[in-house]
C-alpha cells in the first residue's frame, strides 16, 4: 500500500496592527521602541516561521476628523523597522505592507532590493492600493483616487518594479532600463544589484474576484479568509485554476490565508479567551464609528450600550472624504440589527458578537490537528497568523503549537535554506535579459 507523504505546511506571522488587542494592553509597551518588534520576529525565527508580515498604513484610521481609539499609538514606517531587523534575525523571512498607490516604482523597488541585500534573500512585499482621499491628504498628488484605477496602476507597478530587479545580470552588471506605460515611464539604469532572491517575494490580498485574478498574475503568496473547510477548498480550488491562463503552475503561488488563533488548556478555556479578546477590540468608541461607517451620519449622541438607529443608512456622497464603505450598508446594518432583536443586544454588544474573527480557537492539539486539516484537505498551503492574545500569543503558539504539527511530520524542523524563496518552496525566477 502507497502511503501519502503529509503536505508541508508553511506559517508565517503577522505583526499586531492598529487594530490589535495589544493597542489595548498596557503590558504590551510601546508600539514604536524596537523591542516591541524584536521580540515578535525572534519568536517567529525560533518557530522556523516562513516570514514575518509587518502591517502598516500611511495614514492613521479616522472617522469624521476622530481618530480611531486603538490607533492612537502610531505607525511606523515598515520598511525601515524590517531593515533593523534584518541585522538581529538569520532565516525569518521580512515582508512589509507598502501602498502601490502613494510611492513610486523606482524608489520603492530600490528599498525593497536594499532590505533583500541587507537580509542576505529574505525580503517581501505585501502590496495593497489605498484610494480613499484622506490618505491622498498625506501626499503632494493628493484627492481623490478612483477604484477603477488604482487596481490596473498596481499591477503596473509590480511589473516595473520587476524589470528593474532584472536589469542587473545575475553576475554584477548594470543594463540600462526604460518602461512606457499608462501609469508610469520611467527610464536610465538601477542603483542595486540583483536581489538575492532575484524578485523579492510578492503578497497580495485575494478576497474579491478582482484581487483573486491579480494575485494569480503576478503574486507569490496570496492572503485570504479562509471561513470553513468547504470555503476554503472552493477559494483554493478557484485561485489555482486561474494560473495556468498566465503560465503558471500551481506550486508558484501559496495560498495562506490570515488567520487569528486563540490558545487554552480546554476547549472552554479557549473560548473564554476569544470572547474576552473580541471585547477589547472593540471599544465604546469604536463601537459607534464603526456603525457611523456603515450608516454614513453622524451617530456621536447614540449609547454604545443601547439599542441601533431605526432609519437605514444614508447613501454616500462621491468623492468620498475617506475610505469606501465596503460591501452593502443597509445589507450590513440590516444584519447587525437582526442579531441585536434576536439575542438583545446593545450596539457594542452586537459588534462583539459579530467580531468572531478567531479562526482557530481550542487547545494546542485541537488547533495543530485543525490546521493540519485544512492543508492535507485542499483548503490552503499554510497561514499567516495572527496569534491572540498580543503580544504573547505567538511565543504561546510557538511553544505550544509548532512542536505538535512537528510530531506530526506537518512543519519542518529546521530551516533548509536561507532564502525566503526557499522557505517557501518558490523558484527563483530567471534572468530575463
């Protein structure tokens, strides 16, 4: 009888985000000292983590001029707190949230080469396209960026970013560079040698339709939710199909969806601690701009521990003085009404209750065994973690999980390369010179 080998499955880490309960805690120390990102990537580098994502935004989250309670702490630059921690890790891989729609090609493509020189191979890109006009507040072109647009921009952006990592040859030499298109033109030679990894690694986003063709285009990891077994098995099964139509094969994108893991020494300890985390992430503030958001109107005056608005959101002025709404608000609001009528509860409550984005939540067995589940069964080649509560959770995860998926013959026991790429079972692509 043939035996199959078990599937490898990849991990990697994602930093606490503004969003975190570790914004709330005041053990969590400062948001903006290295040791607060020193301890995360050693841990994840113990772990044998694939990389660690940094999450970031040029502009803090605000509503109506209010900034958001948790984001009060700061943002700093990513890709400058990768670089220093390029110099305290050996093998963790270092990818840094950066918009493709306030930077340019030429100078984000040499920071990206320079943090892959710097890591000796370990560096990656998580791209995201802001468009709301806040952040375009923060920067000279400023206004309004049309949805529309900012997608076909960022695809372009990946594209020259790529032809100047190839415009060295692998050997040292400088070849002189020019792009013409609708988004950018750009021409002369590159200042840094050829990345180690030849491209550093490329994540994007894939939740819709639109960001799932993207991401088999031209990414190399592409995040997700993952929802249940049977959801994740058609989005895996989906983004796959998509690859051959731009010659690729299935091993040359991964798909690790993000996803938030709470640890106890009992199933009911576990859900104990989801509970009371989903608590702290959403504030008597935050409550209230997160229904202004979906309403669209002022709801300053409203309880945050009584009841919703009676009246339907208001539709959206265009151009929008801020992010989108996403989704369908009265859609929304309808839904979060009815869960309020059907257990009685206040509009904090509500969100709490309608927050439950822990994926995994059980003992360390339970939740190894669960993982290993979604991999073995087709649903995703490995996540992106976002261990709760911050900022221990993913020493807990390490310690706890890791060892057992080992055990299992799921998750490496050492480190086989040195370069992201290898971590991740990617080639390195060629010279296209």
């Amino acid at each position: 009888m043939t035996v199959r080998a078990r599937r490898t499955i990849h991990l990697a880490a994602r930093l606490p985000g503004a969003d975190s309960t570790a914004r709330a805690d005041p053990a969590a120390g400062s948001r903006i000292a290295f040791a607060s990102f020193e301890r995360p990537a050693r841990t994840a580098e113990r772990g044998l983590l694939d990389f660690l994502l940094l999450a970031g935004g040029p502009r803090l989250r605000e509503h109506r001029g209010r900034i958001h309670d948790l984001d009060a702490v700061g943002r700093p630059e990513p890709l400058t707190v990768l670089n220093a921690l390029a110099a305290v890790t050996e093998r963790i891989g270092l990818a840094a949230t950066v918009d493709a729609t306030f930077n340019e090609p030429y100078e984000l493509a040499r920071r990206l080469a320079t943090l892959d020189h710097l890591s000796g191979g370990r560096a990656a890109w998580h791209v995201v396209a802001a468009a709301d006009a806040r952040t375009g507040e923060n920067f000279r072109r400023g206004g309004h960026h049309d949805l529309v647009d900012r997608s076909p921009r960022a695809a372009e952006f990946i594209a020259v970013a790529r032809e100047l990592w190839d415009s060295w040859t692998p050997d040292g030499l400088s070849r002189p560079f020019a792009h013409r298109g609708p988004h950018f033109d750009v021409a002369g030679e590159f200042t840094v040698p050829r990345p180690p990894q030849g491209h550093p690694v490329v994540i994007r986003a894939g939740d819709s339709d639109e960001d799932r063709e993207a991401a088999a285009r031209d990414a190399d990891v592409v995040l997700g939710r993952p929802g249940t077994l049977e959801e994740g098995r058609v989005f895996y099964a989906d983004v796959k199909a998509r690859l051959a139509r731009y010659g690729r094969g299935a091993d040359d994108l991964k798909i690790m969806p993000r996803v938030t893991v709470v640890l106890g020494d009992t199933a009911a300890e576990a859900q104990e601690r989801a509970a009371e985390i989903r608590r702290l992430r959403v504030s008597p503030r935050h409550a209230i701009l997160a229904v202004e958001r979906i309403w669209g109107t002022d709801l300053s005056s409203y309880d945050p521990d009584g009841p919703f608005p009676d009246f339907d959101p208001v539709p959206e002025p265009e151009p929008v003085p801020g992010p989108a709404r996403s989704g369908d608000p009265v859609a929304t609001a309808e839904r979060w009404r009815a869960l309020s009528r059907q257990k009685g509860l206040s509009i904090r409550q509500t969100l709490i209750e309608a927050s439950g984005r822990q994926s995994f939540i059980g003992t360390p067995e339970a939740v190894a065994a669960e993982l290993e589940t979604f991999v073995e069964q087709g649903a995703a080649d490995g996540f992106v973690l976002v261990p709760e509560p911050a900022p221990g959770g993913l020493d807990e995860f390490v310690d706890r999980v890791v060892p057992l998926l080992q055990e299992r013959g799921a998750f490496r026991a050492e480190y086989r390369g040195t370069t992201l790429r290898s971590h991740l079972g990617l080639a390195e692509p060629g010279d296209k010179g």
